[in-house]
C-alpha cells in the first residue's frame, strides 16, 4: 500500500472563487439594526450572515449618516446638521452676491451719470 509519503509526487489544486452577493435593503436594515441588540457585535452579526464587518461597519455607518436611503443608495451622505450648514452657507453668498451686483449697478449708474456732466 503507498501513503502519502515524501517519494509520492502529490499536487493539490486550490481553487478559490469569490461571489458577490447583493443585499437587499431590508437584509442590510435587519442586519444593521442587529449589531444594536444587546449582547450582539458587529463581528458576530457579520459572520452569522456571512457578511464582512468592514462592509456591515460601513452600512451601519451610512445608516448613521443618511437612514435607509444611503444603505440603499450605497452612496456616501452628509449628515443633516453639515446640510444645515452648506445651505446656509449657500444663503449667505447668495446674499452677499445681490449685494454686490447692486453695488454695480450703482457704480455702473454713476460712471454714467459723470459722463453725462462732462
């Protein structure tokens, strides 16, 4: 009988394939809102669904940030606090952006009126 022994020309072959598996937004949802249960971890969560934590951590995340539309989205969203500021950021330069197309016109007004006088 021959084992497997060092004089044996033996060779493996590992195949190895990946698959990508899309996740509805209820499935990320449930998992998500898992991770917050008492006694449960994102790492744990992840494995009993076959997940990766970095990609759980980061719909966690994204539900954090922008709710079942950013999970669903799979996009990055700003908080709703940053999107307060942005707006009024927008307000203000628009503001300040009429102010200066009055100044303009007044200057404009003027000049033409100085050339009138001359």
């Amino acid at each position: 009988m021959s084992g497997y022994g060092a004089k044996d020309n033996v060779s493996v072959e590992i195949i190895h394939t990946v698959q990508r598996r899309r996740w509805s937004i209820s499935e990320k949802v449930c998992m998500v809102e898992e991770t917050y249960l008492p006694g449960m971890s994102v790492s744990h969560v992840a494995r009993m669904n076959g997940v990766a934590p970095n990609l759980l951590f980061r719909w966690r995340k994204l539900m954090t940030d922008g709710g079942k539309a950013a999970i669903d989205a799979d996009d990055q969203v700003i908080s709703i606090s940053k999107a307060r500021a942005l707006k009024k950021q927008i307000r203000e330069l628009e503001r300040m952006l009429g102010k200066k197309t009055m100044e303009v016109e007044i200057l404009r007004d003027m000049v033409e009126l100085a050339r009138e006088k001359n």
